[in-house]
C-alpha cells in the first residue's frame, strides 16, 4: 500500500526503515532520501511506525511460582 504519494514511499518500505534501526517517521524518511512534501501522510505514517514499534517490543513474560 502507498503511504506517500509524494515521494512513493510503500508500507512495506517504511517498516523496513522502522526494523533498520530508524525510530520516528522522520528518520525513516529521510534514511530513505526523502522528506515530507505535502504532509497528508504524516498521520498514517507516524501510525505505523509505532505499530511497527510496538510489534518489535521485547515482550516481558510473567512467571508465576
């Protein structure tokens, strides 16, 4: 799925910046060569990078005695 039109930046391009190390939109951005251009993506794009943030959080797993 296209995330921005703009700069023809995908989904799968952005979480892949996410998994590489970059932490917010713009550091995915810009590790991409790109920057915002009209900014209509900006929501969705923050929105996935924490959902891609998230699924890559260590999980903490409660032991019971």
């Amino acid at each position: 799925m296209i995330v921005c039109s703009c700069n023809r930046i995908t989904e799968q391009d952005l979480r892949a910046a996410v998994r590489g190390g970059c932490p917010t939109v713009d550091s995915a951005y810009r590790a991409m060569g790109s920057e915002f251009e009209c900014g209509c993506c900006r929501d969705y794009a923050e929105e996935l990078v924490a959902d891609e943030r998230r699924a890559r959080k260590p999980r903490l797993v409660s032991v019971t005695a």
